[in-house]
C-alpha cells in the first residue's frame, strides 16, 4: 500500500471510529430519511478497497483471508501484550477460562491466570467490555465445560470423602442438584446436569462471582436467580473474532452480523475493532439460508464448538460426552447422534456407525458426511466393499460441489488421530481411491482415480 492510500485509509478508520450515534452530517454515506439520518456502512467497504493483509499496525484484515487461529500462531510473543491481534487475545482468554486452573495433582496454572488477565486487560484498552465479554460471552461454554471437569472428578471419586479442596465444592453442588447416581458415564452424568439445573447454576455463578474468581473458578456459597438480561451480542463478539467459519457461529451472532452490515445495529466495540475483520453481506445471507433450508442448529452450535476445541486437543471422550448427553435429552436429533458418532469413530467405529447409521434414519441434514463418516467407520471395522459402497453413495450427494468440513486424519497411521478442516469432496475421493487399492478391483481404482485427478492432476 502506498503513503497516500495508507493515510486515507488511517484517517477513514478514525473518522468511522468517533461516528456518533446520530452519525456525521456530512459523511456522504449517510442518508436522510424524514429526518433521521441512516448509515449505509459504505466506508467499510472503502477501507477494504485501500486496504491489505499485513497493513502497518496490523488495524484492517480483509475477509476472506481471516483465519484466527493463523494470526495467534503469528503472535511475536508468548503471553498476550498490546501488539496481539484482537483476535488473538479473545482466543488465548476463552482457551484460559474454558480450561482448568489446576492440573490433576493439584499445581496451580500461573501461566493460565496471566494469560486470562492480560488478554482481559488488552481488551478492555481497545474499548471491549471485557467482564460483559466473559460473563455473556462465553456463557454457553464455560457452564459445560466446568461441569466435565466436575464430573470427571465425580466418575473417578464417586461419593468418597478424601476429595481434593479446590473440587470439593463444586462437587457438593453438583451432589446437591443431580442427587444419587451410580453411573460413571460422562454423557449420562452431563445429561442429569442438565436436567437438575446444575449447568444453569453454574451459568448463574458465572455471571454473578467476582470476576477473579471466574478466572480461578472459585465457586460462591450460593447464587441467586437474578441474571442480567443479555441480547447474544456478547457471543456475537467471540464468534466474529475467534471462529474463522461462518458455520461455526451460534445464530444469534449470524443476526447481529446481518444488522451490523446493514447500518441497523451499533457495534458493541470500536469501528476500528469491527474493521480487524471483514464481513460480505453475501456470505452471511448464505449462511443464513442455508440453515433455513437445512434447519436451524441454533441449539447444538454451541456444542460443536466446544467438541472441536476438545477434539483438538486429542480429548475425544469428552467430546463425545457432549453429544452423548444431547442425544439422551433429545433422542430423536439426528445432529446429536451424527456428531457422537463422528467422536467417536477414531476409538469405537462400532458403536460410532451405530449413530451414524440412526443418524441417517432420523433424516440427518449433512448427508454426504454422515455417508463419509460411516464409511470411515467401516474402514475401521475392516470392511472395505462396505466401504468403498458408502464412500459412492457419499460422493452421490456431495453433487460434486466442495465444502469444507472437519473431518479425521491419521486415523490408519500410527500417529494420534487428528482432526482438520479439509474439502469434503477431496476427501471422499481420496478415500474410495485408497479403499479400491485395498481391495485390488482395477475398474474401482481406474473409476476413483480418475475422480481424484480431476482435483489433484494426473495420478501415477
């Protein structure tokens, strides 16, 4: 970027930035309308245009090229400090606060706290609301995640006395609500939290405790039912900065994003904040479509997140316990039995193409991964034309169009099983390519490679 464009550019994120609420009388993107003035967010759209990745301080990122998680590998340093992307910072304080504050011996982890502080005081300089951010934020994960933690400890203690003091309170109140259960499943004990409440509690407590203590996951005596009303603006805010796809936003950010791109709703940060990532009126309305055709996952969004953050971290039987649980409370989702068997396929293909397959009776919406998944499985199971079957009927419904999805790598290797975002209709093709090499049919191998050339180029 030139000196001329980089200083338009500097002065236009700043004169959007103090942009009243009645908006400049003499911005030309504004429209007068009996007598109220109405944005039409253009100067967005002008930032973009004189803008790059990569520009000096790092204050405009185009859209299409944001990934979060690339920016936080980027970072110059190990703890958070002023020059940290804002994306950067939400992501290292949800993984702080979303994990536990001690390890399994009892050490307490400094590095987390310093984290978390720092991350909330960076943000809370750049005009973010940071206790709002944590308390409505991460309201829907940190009640969750809290209570695996509590009943991990649960399964492995059950109602013994000698219990670690910085557990013991949480789970006395755990006891408390969910009352005698002699099952050590993780789903089932998830279930019963949040069947007795215990999760809402928890959720109480969140936004009720002193902020350190948040932080500390430090529990109070009680807590009362009065909960400050919130709008889903706060998680709009993670959302936008921390999850790269628009299919991973919960669908309350999705509205608040349409609004915002339309000059209807006022941002609860700085423009210049809004700026660090850019947003197409076009892709939104996409993805909003394409929850109305393939319905709204408005209630299971928050759990994928979460099973993703898990899964990655190699924590696969918590991550299943998440769908488990939303599979006993509601037995006829098929998203919940879909996703359960996708955790589970690297450690029980059995039990997961049993979900799988129930997915698809139930009228699952993503046809084409159920069928991938199930092929997987079978893999695993060491059917191979079951397989390679399941792969056509996959590749069937993908129409060939390409989409990316989450799905297992290093599953046959030696290597921990992964998870990554890959294209889906790459992977089925790869996948039947391997499976008729298994099976040494040569028109299979002759009909998938040909498939996979037309990606990847001619095969040997």
């Amino acid at each position: 970027m030139d000196q001329e464009a980089q200083l338009i550019s500097v002065a236009l994120v700043r004169y959007a930035d103090s942009c009243p609420p009645t908006l400049h009388p003499d911005c030309p993107y504004v429209e007068e309308s009996e007598g109220n003035r109405t944005c039409r967010s253009q100067c967005r759209d002008e930032v973009v245009r004189l803008s790059k990745p990569g520009h000096t301080g790092g204050t405009i990122l185009a859209g299409p090229l944001f990934d979060a998680r690339q920016y936080l590998l980027s970072e110059s340093t190990a703890v958070p400090d002023a020059n940290w992307h804002t994306s950067s910072l939400l992501l290292r304080l949800r993984s702080a606060l979303l994990s536990p504050p001690r390890s399994h011996r009892g050490e307490y982890f400094l590095v987390r706290e310093i984290d978390a502080t720092n991350a909330l005081a960076y943000l809370g300089q750049r005009g973010f609301d940071s206790e709002w951010i944590v308390r409505f934020g991460l309201a829907q994960e940190l009640p969750t995640m809290l209570a695996l933690w509590v009943i991990g400890w649960y399964s492995e203690l059950g109602q013994t006395e000698q219990r670690p003091q910085w557990v013991a309170p949480w789970l006395d109140a755990f006891e408390n609500r969910v009352g005698e259960c002699d099952s050590t499943d993780i789903g089932q004990l998830l279930a019963a939290a949040h069947r007795s409440g215990f999760i809402e509690w928890v959720r109480r407590w969140l936004q009720q405790a002193p902020l350190h203590d948040v932080v500390a996951w430090t529990p109070m005596d009680d807590s009362t039912d009065g909960t400050d009303p919130d709008d889903g603006q706060a998680r709009w805010m993670i959302d936008r900065f921390t999850e790269t796809y628009l299919r991973d936003w919960v669908e309350t950010s999705l509205h608040h994003e349409y609004h915002y791109l339309r000059g209807r709703q006022d941002p609860p940060t700085t423009i210049a904040e809004m700026m660090r990532r850019q947003l197409t009126k076009s892709d939104v309305d996409r993805e909003l479509a394409r929850r109305s055709v393939e319905g709204s996952r408005s209630r299971l969004a928050e759990v994928r997140s979460q099973a993703i953050g898990l899964l990655s971290e190699g924590r696969r039987r918590e991550a299943a316990a998440l769908f488990d649980a939303a599979r006993i409370l509601e037995p006829q989702d098929a998203e919940a039995h879909n996703n359960y068997g996708f955790c589970l396929t690297p450690d029980d293909p059995e039990t997961a193409l049993r979900a799988l397959v129930r997915a698809e009776e139930l009228g699952v919406a993503a046809k084409a991964l159920n069928l991938l998944n199930q092929s997987i499985a079978l893999r695993l199971l060491g059917r191979p034309a079951d397989a390679l079957a399941a792969a056509e009927r996959a590749l069937d419904q993908t129409g060939g169009r390409s989409e990316p999805a989450w799905l297992w790598d290093n599953l046959i290797a030696s290597d921990e099983p992964t998870i990554e975002n890959v294209d889906l209709v790459t992977y089925i093709r790869r996948l039947g390519r391997d499976l008729a090499e298994e099976l040494g049919e040569e028109e299979q191998m002759d009909l998938w490679r040909q498939r996979l050339s037309v990606l990847d180029g001619p095969t040997d």
